[in-house]
C-alpha cells in the first residue's frame, strides 16, 4: 500500500506554509551566468554580511602584516611549498595562507572563519547556478563538497579550499598572468589593481585586452574548466603594481578530499580520487605565489614539457602522413 502524503489542496500547504527549498535559490541573472561561462571572471556584490565580516578581517590583517617576519612565521609557520601559514616575497609581497583552525582563541581566526563560512556558501550558489543551465542537480557538488565550506578544526580534516590572505608591497608587489587551481575563487581587495582578460574583446582584437573590474571579482578555476571538458573558460588574472600597494583577501574553493568524484556527471566515465584529480590538474601550472627562483625553475620545466609534447605531435603527424 502507497502511504506516501497525497496533495490536498485544502492542506497548509495550499495556504503558502510550504517547507525550505531543498537547493538554494538562483544568485546570478542569466546575462552574469553566461558572462561567467564565457570570460571566467564576473565582478560581483557581496552580501551585506560577507562585506561586514570581510573588512573586519582586512583590520587583523593589517596587525598580523605589521608585526617583525620572526613573529609572524612563529604564529603561523610555513610548510614546504606555499600552501600553508605566513609566507614572503621580499620587494613584492606577504601573504598568510589557512587550511584549517590553528589558533582557536585568535580573533583573526574568528574571523576568518566567518569569511570562510560566507564565500563557501556565495560560491556554492553560484556552483548550483552553473548545474542548473547544465541540466544538473544542485545535488551534484554535494559529495565534491564535502568538508570544504567551513575552516576545519584541526589539519586532519583539511582539503584543497584555502583562504588566502595578501599584502602586496607599493610599487612592487604584483602576480603574473595565471588562473587558479579550483572551483571558484572569490577575490577581495582593498584597492584597484586585480585585472582580468577580456577574452572575447581579445579575439576579436587580436590582442590581449585586460580589464580592471570594480570590487570584489569570482573567477573559474582549472577544476570547473575541466569538469566542463573546457565549456567554460578559467578565468585569466593577474595583480599589477601600484602606487600604494594593497592588501587582498582571496577564498579559493576546491573539491574535497573525503569522496572520490564521478565523473559521469560530467561526461566522463568513473570515479577519480580527488587528490588525482588535483595532481592531475596542477600539471603545466606556475605558482604565481612561489619565490622567484622557484617560478623561474617550473617555468622552464614547464617549457620542456610543452617542448616535448610538441616534438612526440610533429614525430606522430610525419608517421601519419599518407595515412587515411
């Protein structure tokens, strides 16, 4: 016997006491979604609260930034790589990197926290709003997700997501042209200086074309792009020195690490660890963020790989030719 509920049009339900939606609402218009999908980048309004939270965090940061180098690694050490606590370029910029809650009682970590929070949820909004023109569920972050839209406690439950915090040095301080790893990134800055590439004005220029949005900006990471099997574009940055240097909040949303990723949603076949998928991902990608001397090393690297892929084509197309 079916005892499922039967709508009854005299019910409460009639009356407009319906229950919460079980997905969140639309965020952007179709014209920001299609934008989106195409430049990889949208400047975009934040929410009252994340705007709130937002400014309150760039305050600690300007105490935790003033304080001598040797405090600042005590209180946050680095880790091989860039990817966690306090590190610095000399002549061009510092920046503070949290994966997970390191100091409890920290109010800059109170914070954080509640920045983490609000960018993971404006952010998988918008991740809901790309399903939905792609025929998806919203349901299909769910397991991608996992973990990452709040600041872990402690490092065993860390992911990929990252909350990035920057001071970039006056006249100096800069990032080259890159996209991120990822999802989304929200970026917030306290100045101008973030410039993103137009890309249709590029290709119908023929030349690059940047752009400097006004206030905070989403961009498209690699794992979106390749999720969509390159139907939506990464978006294209880079920060430009300016007079007075600014400081800048970064939320990088990744996929986590707790649930391997079906790739049949996607058009693919099976399921991938996640830590594969982002391995495979990082491949052919400079950290913008890495000292000079490291940038310069995977850029050549980088450099022979593509030398290589690029005789093993011209060795394959001179064996086919004739062929078919």
């Amino acid at each position: 016997m079916d005892e499922r509920p039967v709508f009854n049009p005299g019910s409460e339900l009639q009356r407009g006491e319906f229950l919460p939606p079980p997905t969140p609402p639309p965020l952007l218009s179709q014209a920001a979604l299609h934008t989106l999908i195409r430049q990889g980048w949208i400047p975009l309004t934040l929410p009252t609260h994340l705007n709130t939270h937002t400014a309150a965090l760039f305050s600690e940061l300007k105490a935790y930034f003033a304080l001598p180098t040797a405090s600042k690694r005590n209180i946050y050490p680095p880790k091989p790589g860039t990817e966690w606590g306090h590190y610095a370029i000399p002549s061009e910029k510092q920046f503070l990197t949290l994966r997970c809650t390191v100091h409890p009682d920290s109010t800059l970590e109170s914070t954080a926290e509640q920045v983490w929070r609000d960018a993971a949820t404006l952010l998988h909004r918008i991740l809901c709003d790309v399903a939905r023109e792609s025929d998806l569920p919203c349901s299909v972050w769910d397991d991608m997700l996992d973990g990452t839209l709040s600041l872990p406690s402690d490092e065993a439950d860390v992911s990929g997501t990252l909350l990035r915090m920057f001071e970039y040095e006056p006249e100096a301080g800069y990032a080259g042209e890159h996209t991120d790893l990822g999802l989304l990134t929200l970026c917030v800055g306290t100045r101008p200086g973030l410039e993103c590439l137009d890309m249709e004005a590029s290709v119908k220029q023929g030349m690059e074309i940047w752009v400097e949005p006004e206030g905070p900006v989403v961009l498209v990471g690699q794992t979106l792009r390749g999720l969509s099997e390159g139907g939506i574009n990464a978006g294209v940055h880079r920060v430009r020195a300016t007079k007075e240097g600014r400081l800048s909040v970064v939320f990088a949303l990744r996929h986590g690490w707790r649930k391997e990723v079906d790739l049949g949603w996607f058009g693919g076949e099976g399921k991938v660890k996640p830590r594969e998928l982002y391995e495979r991902l990082k491949v052919g990608v400079v950290n913008v963020n890495a000292t000079t001397r490291v940038r310069d090393n995977q850029r050549a690297e980088l450099e022979k790989l593509r030398a290589k892929e690029a005789a093993e084509q011209e060795q394959i197309r001179k064996a086919t030719v004739g062929m078919g």
